[in-house]
C-alpha cells in the first residue's frame, strides 16, 4: 500500500521550529503503520511516540487525518498532518516532565 502525506513538508517544518525535527521519521513511520492497518477512509488519528528532550523524557504527539481522493487507486491511502494556527499549540503536546533522565 502506498501512504500519501499531502503536507509532509508543514509537518517537518513545524516538528523543527518545536525541537523535534529527529523525531519526523519516527512519527511518520508509526502514522503509515496506523493507516496500514487500521485507519478507515476518513478517520482524524493522533499518533505518540516518546523520546528524549534536554535529558528528560517526553511524549511528543502529532494529528493526521486520512482523506478519499476521488479516482485514487485503491492501494493508495492519502493522509493529512492536521494543523490549524500555531502547531505548538494545537499538534505537538509535551507531556509534563515524568522522570529525570540519569
């Protein structure tokens, strides 16, 4: 299955501009993994993944939708990183600090 995400390129720059860009590829493969095997045709999803930041640990999370393109294959799945306004405010959520690194 092919998985099309229609703004990678807002997504990537907003994961940088909140300090995240290591993190794309991370969350980008676990969102196909969600679409493969989960997601039906019009479905909003968020997708986490823990990493690390300033030797604390974090959630970092990010919202995608799929979308029905008409006269797509059906082997194809597009997908779109939701954002509206300031990503730091709405797309990226850093949990509270749970455990100090050490």
């Amino acid at each position: 299955m092919h998985i099309h995400m229609i703004n990678k390129n807002q997504f990537e720059s907003d994961l940088e501009a909140a300090g995240f860009s290591r993190q794309a590829d991370d969350i980008i493969g676990k969102m196909k993994e969600y679409v493969t095997e989960y997601a039906a045709s019009s479905e909003r999803f968020l997708i986490e993944i823990q990493t690390v930041m300033n030797e604390y640990k974090a959630v970092v999370c990010a919202m995608f939708s799929t979308m029905e393109i008409a006269g797509a294959n059906k082997d194809e799945k597009h997908v779109e990183f939701f954002f509206k306004g300031s990503f730091q405010q709405h797309f990226v959520v850093i949990s509270t600090v749970k455990d100090r690194l050490g």
